[in-house]
C-alpha cells in the first residue's frame, strides 16, 4: 500500500482537501477548482505538487488507506492463546471502529466501488488493509471461509454499510421504531455489537 508523507505544509493542505471532497463527493464529482477552494492553494500549485487529478487521487486515497490501516493495526491485540472466535470478534469490532475513526474510507470505497474502471482496478488491489492480511486462525477451514468465500464480502459490505450509509439507516430504523435515534449514527456501541454478533453466527456457522 502506498505511503504518502507530505513534507511541506502546503502539499499537507491540498492532500487533506482531496481526501475530503473525493470522499464527500467522489472522483468525478470533484474538481480543481473544489479543491483549490478548499485549500487554499492556486491551481498551479496543485499541478506543482500533483501533475494530474488521477495522481492527486490515487495519493489521496493510498493516504486514507494508510490512516485506516495503522488506526486498525491499533486496535488489533489479542494474546497467543485467543481462540479463531476471539481473534474475528475482535478483528470485526476493529474494523467497524476504524470505519467511524477514519469514515473517508468507507466513503470513497462505496462510491468508486460501483463502477468499472482504472480506479476499481487501483482499490481492488489497495483494498484490503495489511493489518487484516496479518490475522492468522488456526482452523484452516475457518480461514478459508472468512478470508476467501463470499462470506468476506457479505461481513465487509455489511461493515461498511452500517457505518459509510450510518445517517440513512439511523432515519429508517428510527423511523421504524418510532424513535428519534436508533443507535445506528452515531454508531453506538451497543449497535455495532449487535451487527458483530450477527456477523458471529453466520461465520461460525
């Protein structure tokens, strides 16, 4: 996954923004001039650091990447002796954590994740966050099953909805409940727990 290290402030800035309006509003929704709006920073400055906006944004997305993943890798810590249930417990209420700290993550991978192209190719290959790479359970049929079926996608789609779709799901189920709130945004702990024990069953299944 690629490391991006601004070493300047106003580089810093001009990154900070893309991550935010590629996040809110996805690539071809954002253009120079809403960054350069944003940041503060003339155009040529942006082109001086970023020659193109496919460059600007593969190096705002491989940062957000690299904040998901050393936020995850934070959270990850179980002793040698954890059994294949505590280590994916564990490894999905990391995950679900990481996506409400660093929610420009969930943003941009459902929004760019729908269309075919460079940069589906480009996420494809940067999707999965080295930390989750590095789980190792000690049942090989387990590990097969959570990191190589469609159970892999059914857990990280669900994960990603509950919290990049957060605002949308907390109306309808409030609404639903006839409640002001429903825990789902803000993610509450009791919801997320809720959408982990679920999670559970089907890959203990």
């Amino acid at each position: 996954m690629p490391r991006t290290a601004p070493n300047n402030p106003a580089k810093e800035r001009i990154l900070e923004a893309a991550m935010t309006l590629f996040a809110q509003r996805g690539y071809e929704g954002t253009s120079f001039n809403d960054i350069t709006e944003l940041c503060g920073a003339k155009r040529s400055l942006v082109l001086y650091h970023y020659s193109s906006k496919d460059e600007l944004w593969r190096r705002a997305v491989g940062q957000v990447c690299q904040r998901f993943n050393d936020e995850m890798e934070r959270r990850l810590e179980w002793d040698d002796a954890a059994s294949d249930e505590d280590k994916m417990r564990t490894s999905m209420a990391a995950f679900i954590d990481t996506l409400v700290a660093v929610p420009e993550y969930g943003q941009i991978f459902l929004r760019e994740g729908t269309s075919t192209g460079p940069r589906l190719d480009w996420m494809a290959q940067n999707f999965a966050p080295p930390a989750t790479l590095s789980i190792r359970f000690r049942d090989s049929n387990f590990s097969r099953r959570v990191k190589r079926s469609v159970l892999r996608d059914v857990i990280t789609a669900t994960c990603l909805g509950i919290t990049a779709l957060g605002p949308l799901l907390d109306v309808s189920l409030a609404a639903a409940l006839h409640r002001k709130s429903a825990g789902v945004y803000p993610l509450t702990r009791k919801r997320r727990d809720e959408v982990i024990s679920l999670m559970m069953r089907l890959a203990m299944d």
